[in-house]
C-alpha cells in the first residue's frame, strides 16, 4: 500500500476509533508524543491539551457523529473534509445547548512522521452550524 493511502487510514481511525467510537486512548497510539496541534483559537496546544480538547468536545455533544467527506493525501499530509452532528449538552464552542442536534463542517490537515500523527490543523466552520 502506498505512504498516502497509509496514511489516510491512519486519520480514518482517528475519525472512527477516537471521535466516533469515543476511545480517546487510541489516540495514544495514533499520535506521536511530540504531537503540536493549530486550532483555529490558539497558537499551538500539545498532545495532553489536544487530548483534553477531545473530551471536552466528546462530554458536551455525546452523540457526536463525525463523516468523512472528501480526504486527499499527498506526501506526508493528509486533508479531511468532514461534518459531524450532534446534540450539545451543555454550551460548548458558543453553541448553546437546545435539545436539538446541530451539523458542524470543518476542514483538518494532519501530518504524518514514521507512521504518526504529528502536526495538525483545523478550520472549523462555527458560524455556519446548522439545527439538524
């Protein structure tokens, strides 16, 4: 199997393993432990924040749901389109809890080194969520 395809696999169980079966431990063996993430609202957070980012987003929308939309792989990166939908328990991000689940759209680009995740970016379209 070519690197690009290798890799895509390896964001694919991030979507999958981490977000959508919720086992945040699997991003331990997904990430390297230099592992530097460029939210949209920071300069750069670590691998322990970015974990913590995951919980954080998992507790306030437990039924999240993430599809991959679009993936494109050259060399060592990887750039997902995705939309994710679930159902905000408590206010997160600005989106304030209604008992309605909510679609998010983003964009994140991760960059892959012997076979792990270590540098990533997202754009994260909060503007735009949508009931439903």
């Amino acid at each position: 199997m070519k690197t690009t395809e290798l890799n895509k696999a390896l964001v694919r169980r991030y979507f999958e393993e981490v977000l959508n079966q919720r086992r945040i431990q699997v991003f331990d063996d997904l990430a390297d432990p230099h592992f530097v993430s460029y939210l949209a609202s920071s300069d750069s957070i670590s691998l322990q924040v970015y974990q913590q980012a995951i919980a954080g987003s998992l507790a306030a929308l437990p039924d999240l749901h993430v599809t991959i939309q679009d993936q494109i792989a050259e060399g060592d990166k990887v750039v997902t389109r995705w939309v994710a939908k679930g159902t905000p328990q408590v206010e997160f991000a600005g989106i304030k809890p209604a008992g309605k689940a909510v679609t998010i759209t983003a964009i994140h680009i991760h960059r892959m080194q012997d076979h792990k995740l270590v540098e990533h970016w997202e754009a994260i379209n909060l503007h735009a969520v949508k009931p439903g």
